[in-house]
C-alpha cells in the first residue's frame, strides 16, 4: 500500500495515544477516533488479540473511509492458563476498571509461586486499499506481589518486565517503557512496514 500521510488509531486512550505518537515516523499525522468523528464503540467481539484487532481496524475503514491501525493487548499469565489474555480489559467485569483487574489478578495469584507472565500485544492495519497487515509484539515477565509505580496504566503497576532491572512498567518512563514493551514492539513492525512502503 503507498506510504500514508495520516493514519487513524483504533483508540481514544490518551495512554496509547501518547505512548504510540513518538514511534511512528515523523510527518505520519496521528489521528484518534475522536478526530475522525468516531465516538460509538468499536465491537471486540473475537476470541483472539489477532481477531479484535483487524475487527476494529476493519470497522473505522469501512465506516469513515480512513487508514486505520488497531492494536489488541493481552497479559498472559502462565499459572492461569493464559488468562486474562483477549478478556485483559474486562477480567473484573464489563466496567473495564483497570484497579478491578489488577485486584483480582493478585488475588487470583495469591500464594501462587509461578508468577511468570506475558504481554501480548497485535497491531492490524487496514490500508484505504482494501489492505490488511498484521504486527505482532511480545515481552516476558512476572506478576509483582504488590503494586509499585505512578507510571503507566492498566497491568503496568504490578507487571515486571524481564528486561526491567527488577521495576514494573509503572516504574519507568515513558520512554524507558517504549523501549521494551509489547505495544512499541508490534509498532515498530508496523512502522517498518509504512517506511518501506
């Protein structure tokens, strides 16, 4: 697909929107949902990352006519079979409270010495030519016993990535996070795909 001047991401998260923008190559103009005038909720209703990802991207494409990238994230943890995984954002129930999830992934760990995890993260992105392209992007780590850290959001505060020198993302800066992170990961496949385009 040609290189576009701008490009929709799936999201209104001023998180990711923040965390995403310094990756991406510069004159690449950001767009949110909101720009684009999309307010309504974007379905997830695939039972894979891979699966909710190209929905959301295959929704803004259709409807507003724009290139469009969407990313779906999970944590992975080992002693619970891969949960939360595709339901990360809703583990606690429908009101998608990252404090809730937290809560309930350390009592679901309590006492549980595996405490090895993953996050997963699948960036899908649906060119204006009827394209679609897949990034995917991971990072090892454990579950920490208590919450440390401002930074960050979600799992942030409690997840401790194998290359993080013993911090939990929340523990890093932004930039430091980006460096390592399963989101600035599938991104970056996404961004060499744009500039070799």
């Amino acid at each position: 697909m040609p290189a576009p001047t701008q490009l929709c991401f799936a999201s209104n998260n001023a998180h990711k929107l923040d965390e995403i923008r310094p990756l991406l190559p510069p004159g690449l103009k950001l767009l949110s949902l909101a720009d684009i005038g999309c307010h309504e909720e974007l379905p997830e209703t695939q039972d894979t990352l891979e699966g909710n990802a190209r929905q959301k991207a295959e929704y803004v494409r259709q409807h507003y006519g724009v290139a469009c990238f969407a990313d779906d994230t999970g944590l992975e943890v080992t002693a619970l079979n891969g949960e939360p995984g595709v339901y990360s954002a809703r583990y606690a129930g429908p009101q998608r409270r990252a404090e809730d999830n937290v809560a309930k992934l350390l009592q679901e760990l309590a006492g549980v010495p595996d405490r090895s995890a993953r996050f997963r993260t699948v960036v899908a992105l649906a060119g204006a030519d009827g394209s679609m392209h897949e990034f995917a992007g991971e990072v090892a780590g454990y579950i920490s016993e208590d919450l440390r850290g401002t930074g960050g959001f979600g799992y942030d505060p409690v997840f401790v990535p194998v290359e993080g020198n013993g911090r939990t993302f929340a523990e890093m800066s932004g930039a430091e996070k980006n460096l390592i992170s399963h989101r600035a990961r599938a991104v970056a496949g996404l961004v060499k795909f744009l500039n070799e385009g």
